[in-house]
C-alpha cells in the first residue's frame, strides 16, 4: 500500500467529519453494508470489493467517496467482529435510532446491490441470516417512507433551498 494512501487513510479517519461533505449520509450507508457483511462470519475481501463495485454506482466514480465508503465498511466490520463495542444488535438499534432523526436516509437502503454481497456466501445458514437482515432492512426502509413522508418531504425541501 503507498504511503500517501496510509497517510491520507489516517487523516480521513481522524477527520472524517471535517473533510467529507455529507459525511453522516456516507457512515449511514456504511452501516447498511457492514451489517450485511458482518453477518457472514466468514467474509472476504471480495466484500469490500463489492462494496466498491456499488460506491461507483452511488457516487457517481468519486473515487475518494467511493475509497472512504469501503474503508467505512470495513473498519465497522472489524469492530463487529473484534467485539470492540460493537455487534450486530447495537448496529441494527444505530441504524433505527438514526431513521428516527433523519428518515429521507431510508432512501438509502437498496436491497438489491446487497444481495450480491450475500452471493458471495456459501453457508446456508449464513445465507438465510443475511437473508432475514434484507428483509429486516426493507420492512424498515417501507415503515420508515410511510411513516415519516410529510417530514421526508419537509427534509428534502430544506435541503433544496440551502444548495
């Protein structure tokens, strides 16, 4: 790895919230990725990759978008599977508690990218637990658009109006 992405790996991460415009939309997406990849216990790094390979999609080929999503995901990966204050329960209550504050980020939940994630698995068991957290994620993601549209809309409206 070069030294100048070692560097700039350590500043972002030190300083993400500084340097990265919307950072808290990114860190959101981040989650989603990691509790998919987090519930395979035997996850590779064609994970990671693939998470990249959705990033472009979604960022448009902002490259270093793209590098903090997949550095994002991997470092809350490892949390999980460090047990460094971090499992899938407490990323699962992250992700509800942070719909309640800021609900257009259930726009950001796209089943079906994810499922090449899980295509990467071969333990049935495996499989079928990521399976139950899409589900999971799209029953939240339709409670969430149903729920909270009229400030979804209030949201997004602001938002227009400050860029």
């Amino acid at each position: 790895m070069k030294l100048s992405f070692r560097i700039k790996h350590f500043l972002f991460s030190a300083f993400r919230e500084l340097f990265v415009h919307h950072h808290s939309s990114l860190e959101f997406r981040a989650k989603i990725f990691a509790l998919v990849i987090a519930a395979n216990e035997d996850a590779t790094v064609e994970s990671y990759i693939q998470v990249k390979i959705i990033g472009r999609e979604i960022y448009k080929n902002d490259i270093e978008r793209i590098d903090l999503l997949m550095i994002s995901t991997k470092e809350l990966v490892q949390k999980v599977k460090e047990d460094n204050g971090l499992d899938i329960d407490t990323l699962i209550a992250n992700i509800q508690k942070e719909l309640r504050y800021v609900p257009r980020y259930a726009k950001k939940i796209d089943i079906e990218p994810l499922r090449a994630i899980i295509a990467l698995s071969y333990d049935e068991d495996t499989i079928a637990y990521q399976n139950s957290i899409l589900e999971f994620l799209q029953r939240l993601k339709d409670e969430t658009l149903n729920t909270k549209r009229s400030q979804i809309e209030k949201d997004e409206e602001s938002l227009k109006t400050i860029y």
